[in-house]
C-alpha cells in the first residue's frame, strides 16, 4: 500500500516515514511535494494547513488530517472533505498506527477481491454500506461476526479469513475489536462447517480464543441493518465469553432491569460486610450474576449494578480506615475491570478475589488495632437493623458482662451504648427517608424498630419533627 506524506515540518514528515515503514513490509511511504502531490496513492496523510483554496485532493482519496488547531473550523473542514479522522498534535504514535491498520485492511480486502476473479462481485458490500448507507441486500447473505480474545491477533485473524478457503463468495471488513464477513448464503449447514474448520485451524497457531457468531439473513433488509444486529451481538460477549461458534437468527434484545441495590439489598450487603461473610457473599454474586438467562439484561446496566456494589464496598473501606496505597489501588483496579472488562464471568471473580482480600485485611487490622469502642461500633452498624439485638448480644459476641460492656463503652465512647445504637438508626432511616419510596412502616422495620409508632416517637424526639414532615421538607 502507497502513503503519501503532505507535511509543512520536513522534520515531522521524516519521522512519521519511519514510524509506517517500521511497522509493516508491505507499505511504502513517500514524502511528496504538496504543490504537486501524487496520485497514485492510497492514503495521504495532510498537514491541515495545507488545506487552502489553492490545494485539491486527489479524486477519491482516503486520507487522514494532522492539525495543531483543535477548533470547530478544523474538524468541519476535515468532515466537509471526507477524512477519515483527524489527529490533533501532539498524539500518541499508536493512534496514528491504529487508523493506518483499519485502512491497511482495507486496502488488504479491495486488493485481495480484484485478484480472485472466480469470485469478483458487481455490487461489492462497503463500509459505506454497512456503516451510513441504506443499500438493500440483493440476495441471500451470511454475516459472520468473528471476535478475538485479544485484540493484537486482529491482523492475523485478517489474514487467516483472507486464505481460508470458504466455499462461497465473501468480504471482509475490520473494525477495531471484531471482524465481519458477509458472504453469499448457499447452504447454511456448508457454511457452518466450513468455520468449524477454520477455527480448528485457529488453534493451532494461536493461544487466542474467538467467538464466531453466525447469522444468515434472507429478508434482503439493508446492511446497516444487518451492521447493527451484529453489533448487538458483539455485546453479548460480555454474557458468553469467548471460544464460541454459534448460529444466532433471533434479534437479540435486552430486558429491563432496575441496576440499582434495594434499601434491603443495601442492609444484606452492610451486614454481609461487617460479619465478613465471605461464603454469603460469594453466593449473593454468583447467583445475582453469573445464573442470568436470556433475555440478558442490558451489559451496562450489569455494570452500573456492580457499581452499586462497590459503593458499598467503599462505604465499608471508610468506615473501617482502610486507606492504604495497595488496597485503594486495588479498589480502583477493579472499578476499572467492572467498567472495562469484556466477559462478566471475569469481572465477577476479579470482584470475589478483591473482597476475600479486604474482608482478610480488615480482620488482621482489627485484631491488631481494634479497641472496645471499635468492636462495638463495627457490630452495630452490622446489626442496627435486627430489633432483636441489644446490648447483651453485643455482650455474648464480644465474650464480655454485658454491665462490664456499658461501663467501659459509655466511658470511652463519651455516650451509652443505647445512645451510639439510636443514633445509628435514626441516620440510616434519615437516609432512607430522603433515598427511597419505602413506606413509613418498612422504614421503620429496616433500621430496626419493632414497631411504627415507637419509631415515630423516638424519631420526633431526636429531629423535632415526624418521619413524614422529615421527608417532605
């Protein structure tokens, strides 16, 4: 493939010919004139002040743009003209690399078409087409939606699908985590096999895992339509994982899902935390998780219910102090493996490992650290809910008199332990109040009162107005 550099800096230009030329064998780069520019090329990379009244882009020319200015005026030039895309200085060199390989694949494709004249089309599928066009399907097709487990062996699953010898006519088309191939549909089953076969081939030259979905449209609908589907299908990844190959003909859709923990989901996962329930926990996920049936819920939604998690897992981190450099490196680390990570199997167990390790660490801590008024504090924020604990099953748990308790809490802590525990519940039904739609009567129940009124009584007591006036004002 031909690139032609138009750049004001000859420096910058010198450069940049070096960073293509060292990536691939079968890209030639020439620094030209701008005044005269070649028109031989496949890819020009223009300095966008060159882009004057005076200069003319080679008809039909794929090209990229390199600005210092990031203005609206710049980027609507570079759209007006038909960029590809826009890189505005400075930029890392693997941005660069990464546009150059997507019309390097391409190139790959168009060039690989015109050579195979057994199977030249007359209506070639473009990216135009699948991407912004609305061109109907004239005959039958099968769009196969092929992903790798990692995205650095996406150039040699190219060319893998560019040898393999597929019994029908077919295009290949790149993006930057998933590659789609359409290909004239004769018998499904035929089609089927002969991927079963590619992938056995796969394997034995790559560690990497493919998920292959296969769809076969016969309803001559658009291709954007079809893009769109196996789009769609990409994100089940996140509920499948990879080392897959699978005929899908049902639209997928999503159902709904409220991503956000209930007030009692909230109270399980305070009193999960505190007891350092670990088995509790490991079920709780596995089961809230890792047992969904389809219709999958929306992946993101999964994500923003992960979340949820998390904050109550930093709500725990907060309370107990744990702020060390390694446990809020590792907190953040798996934020980002939440938000980031393709297949949920994994994030679920990065989640358990992190908790497990937490939950060991804060046990450690306690036992080295913790004085009376901790203990105590720790149990009440893990039992404030359960109208049945008291100040004796404090006691029992601790293995102390519950007189001798009394004494030394109200001594250290400045307050009586019945004290500390109402204003624990009052703050969390406050919460409650303000957060949630719960009724009067479950709010009460959540944090611990036996009974309604009881709790309005006390809680007109410590705020000076009902629960009811609390949360309307």
């Amino acid at each position: 493939m031909k690139i032609v550099l138009l750049i004001k800096d000859p420096l910058e230009a010198q450069g940049l010919k070096w960073l293509l030329t060292s990536q691939w064998t079968d890209v030639q780069v020439e620094i030209a004139d701008p005044t005269n520019p070649p028109t031989d090329a496949y890819l020009y990379i223009i300095d966008m002040q060159l882009l004057n009244a005076e200069f003319e882009l080679p008809l039909h020319a794929v090209w990229l743009g390199i600005s210092s200015e990031r203005t609206f005026q710049t980027v609507y030039k570079a759209l007006s003209l038909k960029a590809e895309d826009i890189l505005f200085r400075p930029f890392q060199p693997d941005r660069l690399i990464r546009q150059v390989q997507q019309i390097r694949f391409r190139w790959r494709n168009e060039s690989a078409q015109l050579t195979r004249p057994v199977q030249q089309r007359t209506d070639m599928v473009t990216y135009e087409n699948l991407l912004i066009g609305e061109t109907e399907v004239q005959t039958p097709v099968l769009v196969s939606l092929i992903a790798p487990s990692r995205i650095d062996e996406l150039d040699h699953l190219v060319r893998e699908l560019d040898m393999h010898d597929f019994p029908t006519v077919y295009d290949i088309f790149p993006f930057s985590d998933f590659v789609l191939v359409v290909h004239k549909l004769k018998e499904l089953d035929t089609l089927q096999e002969a991927y079963t076969i590619f992938y056995s081939q796969w394997k034995l030259q790559s560690d990497a895992l493919l998920t292959i979905y296969l769809h076969a449209d016969e309803s001559r609908t658009n291709y954007r339509v079809l893009y769109k589907k196996m789009r769609r299908l990409h994100e089940r990844i996140f509920y499948d994982g990879y080392d897959i190959l699978s005929i899908e003909q049902e639209e997928l859709h999503w159902r709904e899902m409220d991503p956000f923990l209930s007030p009692l989901e909230q109270r399980k996962w305070i009193e999960m935390l505190e007891k350092r329930q670990m088995a509790n926990i490991r079920q709780w996920m596995e089961q809230d998780f890792l047992t969904v049936e389809s219709p999958f819920p929306d992946p993101e939604m999964v994500r923003v219910r992960l979340t949820s998690i998390l904050a109550q897992v930093r709500r725990y981190m907060t309370t107990k102090a744990m702020k060390s450099q390694a446990i809020e490196q590792a907190y953040h680390s798996l934020f980002q493996t939440v938000i980031r990570e393709a297949v949920m199997y994994d994030i679920i167990q990065s989640f358990i490992a992190f908790i497990a390790e937490l939950l060991q660490t804060s046990e450690g801590k306690m036992q080295r650290e913790g004085n009376l008024v901790e203990k105590v504090q720790e149990r009440m924020n893990a039992n404030y809910w359960d109208t049945s604990w008291n100040l004796a099953a404090c006691a029992d748990e601790l293995k102390i008199h519950k007189s001798t308790l009394s004494r030394k809490y109200a001594s250290e802590a400045g307050k009586s332990f019945s004290d500390a525990l109402l204003e624990i519940r009052i703050a969390e039904a406050k919460r409650l109040l303000k957060e949630t739609d719960l009724a009067i009567a479950d709010v009460s129940q959540s944090t611990g009162f036996s009974h309604a009124t009881y709790f309005s009584k006390r809680f007109k007591e410590e705020t000076g107005i009902t629960p009811y006036q609390y949360r309307i004002k």
